[in-house]
C-alpha cells in the first residue's frame, strides 16, 4: 500500500470524528515516518512497509475514538513555538493565543513587568510572554503537579524562565506575596452539563470544567485577582462565547474598571480585562 492509499483509507475512519480528518491522517503519518507534512507530499507515491503501516492504522483507531492529535504526536504547536503535551494538560487551543496577544500589547510600556498564569498547564502562556518578553517575571500556577511536569519540561526545552507553583490559584491569590502587573488565567470554563465535554473526554476533566455552572473558576479569580495586583495592574482572563456578560458584571462588581471584551478569530467573545483602579 503506498502513503496516499494508506492516507485515503485513514481520511474515511476519520470522517465520523473530526472537522479535518484529511489533515489529521497526513499529520499522524507524518510524525509516524519522522517527515514533515512537506516531505510527506512529495513521497505519496511511495510504499508504507507493513509494520509502518499497523502502527499507523494502531494511531487511527485511537484518533477514531476521539483521542487529540497532540495526545498521539505528543506536541503542539503555540504561537511560535512548539511544545510537548500529554493527557496531564490540555492541548493549547488557537483561541488563547488571544489571551498572549492582549497580554504583550497591555506589557509594551512597561519595564521588567510582573506577571502571572493561573492554571497555567502545559505552560504555553507563561512560555510566550517569557519568550517575546525576556525582561518579565513570569509565574506560571498549577494545582496539577503533572501538569507543571510538563510545563517545566517544556520550559527547559525552549531555555525559557518561568517560575513555576504548585498550587490552586484560589490559595495563590490568597498568598502573600509581590503584586503583579499582569494577571492572565485560562480557567475551567465548561459547564458540568455541557454536551461538548464527552467530546473532549481525553483531555483532564479538572482542566476543563468547575463541576458546576462554569463560572466558579472566574468568579474565583476575579473576586481575589485585585489582592495581588498593583494600583493600575491588569487582569485578563479566557471563558465561553456565551460568558462576556457574566464575565464583565463579575469584573465591575468586583471594582475593576475599564471592563473590555475581546473577539477570537472566529468572532466569538473570548477573553476579557479589567483594570485595577
């Protein structure tokens, strides 16, 4: 069987379970074979040996059950970089790139900020703002301690500088210690109830919802996030499409001012900040 039959084949099994199985397949084969998605197209012609081939068809039947790409590859890729992931962290989603992007244009400014991630996982945040911001003081918070595994691993990996807690971000805001300029957090924002969960079973459940109605991680956070942050210190957080307004009461109730929401790139309100006064 050659690559493009073997990839053929794949995209069929894939159908039922992903947005883009044709991608997924020529990215699985690819990783499988040591290529790059490049070097994979000018080979397709080529025969897959049989052991290459039950080790493929061993990859789809995982994707076919709803596993993540990065889950199977064992990275992801972030911004401008690369990092490793496993079931201990979500796969870093495209829309929190938003949350980097708002985060180093609030930063430009300042000299040397002070900032931290709240649930930081794999630490794809924390890592960003370390890399296109050397000068900063980054802290990134996990109660997972295999989350930050990860995250540290990931951190030696790019050479980057990042000081890493093991903690709940409830107790770590609750801490005494310096106050911030920049507190960003991509909380668990999924209702308990929310039929898109069983979609995304592989990934921690911890990491994805609060149990609840979704919202008592961010209600956490901003009802505390002003204990750590200077005068004039920004808080940026990450939630559901439909949680802007939620979001923004918490926010001026809770005394931030300058409540802003921001869109993803598929339109979706997805990231909100609030200035301490």
């Amino acid at each position: 069987m050659t690559l493009a039959l073997a990839i053929a084949d794949a995209i069929g099994r894939l159908q039922a379970v992903s947005d883009s199985p044709r991608q997924d397949a020529e990215w699985l084969l690819a990783h499988l074979l040591g290529y790059s998605r490049a070097q994979l197209f000018t080979r397709l012609d080529h025969p897959l040996p049989q052991g290459d081939l039950d080790r493929f068809k061993t990859l789809i039947t995982r994707r076919a059950k709803g596993e993540p790409v990065a889950y199977l590859t064992g990275e992801k890729g972030f911004w401008t970089f690369s990092v490793a992931v496993n079931s201990a962290v979500l796969v870093p989603r495209p829309e929190t790139e938003l949350l980097v992007e708002w985060a180093l244009e609030w930063l430009k400014p300042l000299a040397s900020p002070r900032v931290a991630d709240l649930g930081t996982g794999s630490g794809v945040i924390a890592l960003a703002l370390t890399l296109e911001r050397p000068d900063a003081h980054v802290t990134g918070v996990d109660l997972s301690a295999d989350a930050l595994a990860v995250a540290r691993d990931n951190a030696a990996q790019l050479r980057a500088q990042v000081d890493w807690v093991e903690a709940d971000f409830g107790e770590w805001l609750l801490m005494n210690g310096p106050e911030h300029d920049l507190i960003v957090a991509n909380p668990p924002y999924i209702a308990a109830r929310d039929p898109h969960l069983d979609a995304l079973r592989f990934e921690p459940r911890m990491a994805l919802t609060d149990g609840h109605d979704g919202l008592n991680a961010l209600r956490c956070i901003i009802a505390h996030a002003a204990l750590r942050l200077r005068a004039g210190g920004r808080l940026m957080v990450e939630h559901g499409y439909d949680q802007a307004s939620a979001v923004q009461t918490l926010m001026t109730e809770a005394g931030f001012t300058e409540v802003t929401t921001r869109h993803d790139l598929g339109g979706q309100p997805r990231a909100t900040a609030g200035l301490r006064p």
